[in-house]
C-alpha cells in the first residue's frame, strides 16, 4: 500500500507540475501578445538585402550623401508570417530594403561556411554597429515560430553605448517588427522572438552580473573590447540555440590594451571564431576624396588606428622590437639543455629565474633555454608575485613551483638538497649591508632564498682586485636595450619568447602587459613612474635581472653550439 501511494503521489506532483507548467507558459505567450497589442495576425518580416558596390562612372544614387553605387547581388529574406499558426504564409508584400557591403552581406547572413562566433573589427565608419543590428534582426528571422519561444541578447559595455545600439534598431527596422518595453529593455516581435538589450557594466561585485539568469539563442556584443570580463557570462547564456549551435557576432574597435589583445588572440587561435574587417577604406558608402584627406593630415599611425582597424602600440613605447605574433608562442616540444647552458654558473642548474624583490609586490619570472639551430633561446615559462606578506612567503612559493614543475631543489630522503642535486637559480637586484637604501633589498632578502636551498646571485658583480666578486648595478637603459635585443636584433633574428598556455593566454601576464603598455616620458626617459600600483617595471626589470649575465652586449659572437660554452 505504501508503495502504490508513494507512486500515486509522484504522478499527481507530476501532473500538476505540467499544468502548472503549461499556465505559465500560456500567461507569458499572452503578456507578449498583450504588449505586441493588436498585432495583425500576418505580419510581413520580408527583407531584400541589395549588395552594393562603388562605381562613380555609371552607378546611381541609391542613397542620399552616399557616392554612386552599383548593385552587384540580391537577396531576399523572411516573408509574411502568420502569428496565430506560428508559420511563415506566402512572400513579402512590401519587404524592408537594406543596401549592404560585400563584407556586411557576408556577416549579416553568417552561412554555415563561416565560424559560429565573428568577431568583427570596424574602423570608424565601417558600418560595425549597422551591422550587428541587421545581424540580430536575421537571427530574429531564423527563430520565427519556435517553441518554447527564442530569445536574442544584445550587450553593450555602458548604458550610453546600449541606447546607441537600441536607436539603430529603430532606424533599421520598421515598425512593424517590434515593440519596446521600457521596463524589460527588450524588443518584443510578432514572431515570438524578444531581442533584449542588456550593459554589461558592472559597479561592483556586489551588484552581480546583469546578464545572469536568461536562457537565449544568439548573442550580439557592442564594442566587444570593453566587455571581455563578461564573456564567460555571455557564453553561459546561449543554452537555447536552436540544435545547439548559437551564433555570436561582437564588434569591436581597435584598443591598444595588452588584456584585449590577449583575449583576442586567445579566442582566434580556435576554430569556433573567425576575425573580419569592416574598415572605412573599403566602405562603398564613403567618398574617396574623404580618406585621402584624412590619409595627408594624419599620422600615419593615427591614420590606420581609426581607419585601418590596428591596434598601433602606444607611440613612446619602451619595448618596440616586441611582437606578440612572433615573441608570444608555445615554447618548443623537444627537450632543453638547460644544464648544458647554465652550468658555467656554478650548476647543475634546470631553471634560470629573475626576482624583483620590491616593497608591495615581489615578483620571481622562471625561465627555460633551448638551443636551436646552434642559437641560444629563452622562454619565460611562468611567473609568481605575491601581494604583502613577508618575504619568506614569496620564497616557498617559488621554492613550491621549482619542485612542482621544474624538478628541481628536490631533498633527498635525509631531507637535505645534495651538491649534485638539480637546482634553480636565482638572479636578483643587488643587496645593500645598510638597509637604508630604499631602491634595493637588505641581504635578508638573499638570507630567505639561501634558507631554503635556493641558489640565489646578484644579477651583476664586478671583480675586486683581489679577485673577489663584489654586486654591481645593472645600467637601466643597457638592461632594456638588451631585452629589446633579444626580442628581436638587428638581423631579425628572436631570442627571447614567452610561452602559451592550454587556452592561448600567456603564462605570465603581468609581464606581458607590462612589455606592450609602458612608455617613455615626454623626455624620452623610462621607467620614472613613482612606485606603487600603477608601476609595472618590476617586471621587466626581473627578467633583465635573469638575463644580463649570459645575454649582456659582448663582442664575442653569440652562436654557440649545444653542450659547448655558454
């Protein structure tokens, strides 16, 4: 008996569940009719989408202000479509015309034979957000008459930015094909489809995610270089695609920002997206006599950062001979001699690393050598800062990742690292006895490395003339000229790389950042920045601490064979 009412009273939970269910979705098909309000049962979503081209001989004027233009391929979209049956009912009577680039009408269609994700890089008036509001409005088109109903979102990074896009909806779509509500930020259509419109500005971690909590099929992005922390939010959302394959397109404008450009390349690097240019210079919609001009009375940097779509480094910048496409790459698979290359500093040695050791921030960058093709190459394989604490917190982090991922400083069984053990090694900025000296480290700081078997040197010394070595201060400008050199000398060649990880994103950040963003003041100096936490030279300065005495300006050749003298 218990078991037959136990049974009766899962199925009767069940049943009302689906009753329930089914009210709801009921009382939310009729709030959308009652805000659609009135709709006629056939409404024509038909679209011709005109592909034009430039031809100032024999083209017409198509478009006011536009130069003459020639129309090179039609296509016709959509139809009337019955919203009592939820089915398309015969061809458009009076269909919207859009007249669109070559490079627009291929994003706007988004075929099968492009990557499900577009990421669409615009110049000033490359039409970018023109675009994305026909893009979204042939994605409405694809989810007509779908149940449960299909939901569209579209982002911005700011409110501002979001009303602007919400405007070109209005100006491209007629009337017909939408109704705004204020209150939800959405566009509701006769064909069951919300588009809704959502910032992606956050005013604190308090607030949460503005875009959690909806369930859509396609997603468009606005100025998709200021909202790349809130793509894992926006990818969580397209769980309602129709098959399982969601569509995004995110537009984006050139932004000399290292955290841009690494999650730019990080999600390019993968077959789901697919990078293409809207630029102005190939708009046919714009005079030519307009871009030439610009072309004489800009620089040309300025000249192809606003119509060339390029992210241009900063004009001062300190490490010019950097290229992420060519100094950021996976480190190679065969095996390194590292013992073979840093044995002449004492060895054995299985990883070479640079320590700032800082006030706030204390920063250690591990690297690897290999030797190719009878060159010596270096890639940075990690990095480790810590915030506060005390030093010897800093310590055995380095000393924990050493282990762990390097083998090396392992204790034998007695607990003590042997002479012929495999060891890190260390080179940091020069220590003082006075411990007055606010620009470098007391010799507590070397105390901490030594307690915990981690070999650790100046990054320079000189010798005494009794033969002893004494530190020795690196020259600022000659530590940077040597790290540009090693990214890239004067005969091209590139001897210093930072290494990639599973998702494409460099191993070691903050570095990166600070190679591709710091800049020489108006005197040409660098590194002057006051420290705190705008100041990123530390970084840098690690890794030239870890390099100058193997890579330092010598008029010896640096080729050198593998298993000979470094």
């Amino acid at each position: 008996m218990t078991v037959v009412a136990i049974t009766v009273t899962a199925a009767a939970v069940v049943a009302a569940w689906w009753c329930v269910s089914s009210w709801l979705k009921k009382k939310v098909r009729k709030l959308q009719d009652e805000i659609l309000g009135g709709t006629d049962r056939f409404v024509d979503f038909g679209i011709t989408l005109h592909t034009v081209e430039q031809d100032l001989e024999r083209g017409a004027e198509l478009l006011a202000k536009s130069p003459p233009l020639r129309i090179v391929a039609t296509r016709r979209l959509g139809g009337m479509f019955d919203t009592r049956t939820g089915e398309w009912s015969g061809p458009s009577m009076d269909p919207v015309v859009w007249y669109v680039s070559e490079d627009q009408a291929r994003l706007i269609l988004h075929e099968s034979t492009l990557p499900d994700n577009l990421l669409v890089y615009g110049s000033e008036g490359g039409g970018k957000s023109v675009t994305l509001v026909m893009w979204a409005a042939v994605r409405a088109l694809e989810c007509s008459g779908y149940e449960p109903r299909r939901e569209i979102g579209l982002t911005a990074p700011t409110g501002p930015r979001l009303k602007v896009l919400s405007q070109k909806i209005v100006q491209w779509w007629p009337d017909r094909w939408r109704r705004w509500v204020e209150r939800d930020s959405c566009f509701y259509m006769p064909n069951g489809v919300t588009v809704r419109l959502i910032s992606t500005h956050q005013t604190s971690a308090k607030e949460g995610s503005r875009i959690q909590g909806y369930d859509w099929s396609h997603a468009g992005s606005d100025e998709m270089q200021d909202s790349t922390d809130r793509d894992s939010d926006i990818r969580s959302r397209l769980r309602a695609a129709p098959d399982g394959k969601p569509k995004r397109l995110a537009t984006a404008t050139a932004k000399d920002h290292p955290e841009w450009r690494t999650w730019r390349d990080s999600k390019l690097k993968t077959k789901a997206w697919g990078r293409f240019d809207l630029l102005a210079m190939r708009s046919p919609f714009i005079w030519p006599n307009f871009i030439e001009e610009n072309r004489v009375e800009m620089s040309p940097r300025e000249f192809m950062r606003r119509y060339g779509a390029q992210d241009v480094p900063p004009e001062r910048i300190i490490y010019d001979a950097w290229d992420r496409t060519k100094n950021l790459c996976h480190r190679p698979t065969i095996e390194h001699d590292a013992v073979n290359v840093l044995d002449r500093l004492g060895g054995p040695f299985g990883v070479l690393c640079g320590h700032d050791p800082g006030t706030r921030y204390r920063y250690t960058v591990p690297l690897l050598p290999w030797i190719i093709n009878g060159r010596r190459k270096w890639w940075v394989v990690g990095e480790i800062c810590t915030e506060g604490g005390t030093v010897e917190e800093h310590v055995l982090r380095v000393l924990t990742e050493m282990r762990e991922k390097y083998k090396c400083n392992i204790p034998s069984r007695r607990g003590v690292i042997e002479d012929h053990t495999l060891r890190a090694l260390v080179r940091s900025d020069i220590y003082t006895d006075s411990g007055h000296d606010a620009k470098h480290p007391d010799r507590s700081v070397y105390t901490q490395f030594k307690k915990y078997g981690i070999h650790i040197l100046p990054a320079a010394h000189r010798a005494a003339p009794n033969g002893s070595l004494h530190p020795a201060q690196i020259p600022k400008n000659a530590r940077i000229d040597m790290i540009n050199r090693l990214f890239c000398d004067a005969s091209g060649e590139r001897s210093l790389f930072v290494d990639l990880d599973a998702n494409e994103r460099p191993v070691a950040p903050r570095l990166v950042n600070a190679i591709e963003s710091m800049e020489r003041d108006l005197m040409g100096r660098a590194e002057t920045e006051r420290k705190g936490d705008a100041d990123q030279s530390h970084y840098p300065a690690a890794l030239g601490y870890a390099l100058w005495m193997l890579e330092k300006p010598r008029s010896s050749d640096r080729r050198i064979e593998s298993g000979g003298d470094a």
